[in-house]
C-alpha cells in the first residue's frame, strides 16, 4: 500500500512537469515567448576621462502601449537614468550622471537601450542594473562597468621607448 501511494505521488509530480513543460512548448510554438532583456556585455572596460556605451536589447512589438526603463548603479543606489512613458519624469535623476550619461529614446524604444557613459571617473566602476518593463512584462539584468586610470604615456605624443 505505501509503495503504491509512493507510485502515485511520484506520478502526479511527473504529470504536472509534464504539462507545465506543454504549455510552454505551446506557447513557444505561438510565438509567445517569455520577455527578456540581454545584455551585450557582461563587462565593460573602459579608461578614465575616456567614454563608452553600455547596450542592453529588448524585443519590441508594434502594439506596445507602455515602456519602463529603469537604470541604476546598484551599490550605493543609484538612479541614473529613468523613463516612465505614462509619467512624465525627470530623465538624469543623479547629479553625478547628469551631463555625463546620454540614452537615446528613440533606439529604446525601438528595443535598443544605448547610454553613453562621458568623462568617465574612478568611482563610475561597479555594477549597473537595467530594468525594462513593457506593458505587462518586464526583466532585469546586470552588467559591470571597470574603469581604471588613464595612462598618460598612452596619450603623450612623445612616448620614449
């Protein structure tokens, strides 16, 4: 009697994986696939003074009625950039940023999220995560940012050998 309940129980689970494993196979064969936000690279590397551009890709349908763009540098928090297309927000909300870190909408809207990070300094170095949510979906990644300090022979016209 137990091993049959056991035999069961063990069946029950398999057909519940089962099923949960159709239903996405189903909908992967809709065309529904799950929403998700890649990152282009997991590091970037880049010197100080210098610029570089962190790049994230979305997938975007035609029918989209609302996106949400969330980026932030995580530790200490803070919010770099942010666009609401219900509110309206102030883009740049961090001093540090403001200036120095450009995104461009149209491309985000588009599915292509590209912020262009300027005058890079020595404390813009750690972890950023992006949070994108459009209409009912939504995903988040990381990415880390190494800048390290500018090698000045590197730019010096008369590099001695």
């Amino acid at each position: 009697m137990f091993l049959a309940s056991r035999f069961r129980s063990a069946w029950w689970r398999m057909s519940v994986w089962a099923a949960g494993l159709s239903l996405f196979t189903l909908c992967l064969s809709l065309g529904e696939t799950p929403f998700t936000l890649n990152v282009t690279q997991d590091v970037y590397q880049a010197e100080e003074h210098g610029n570089t551009t962190l790049t994230w890709l979305f997938p975007v349908k035609p029918d989209t009625h609302s996106l949400y763009i969330d980026i932030m540098y995580v530790r200490p928090e803070r919010r770099i950039y942010l666009y609401d297309s219900e509110h309206e927000l102030e883009l740049y909300p961090h001093e540090l940023y403001r200036g120095r870190v450009w995104c461009d909408l149209e491309l985000a809207k588009k599915g292509r999220i590209e912020c262009l990070f300027t005058d890079l300094k020595l404390n813009d170095t750690g972890t950023y995560q992006v949070l994108v949510i459009i209409d009912e979906y939504h995903d988040y990644k990381t990415c880390d940012l190494n800048v390290t300090v500018e090698d000045p022979a590197a730019r010096s016209p008369n590099k001695s050998v």
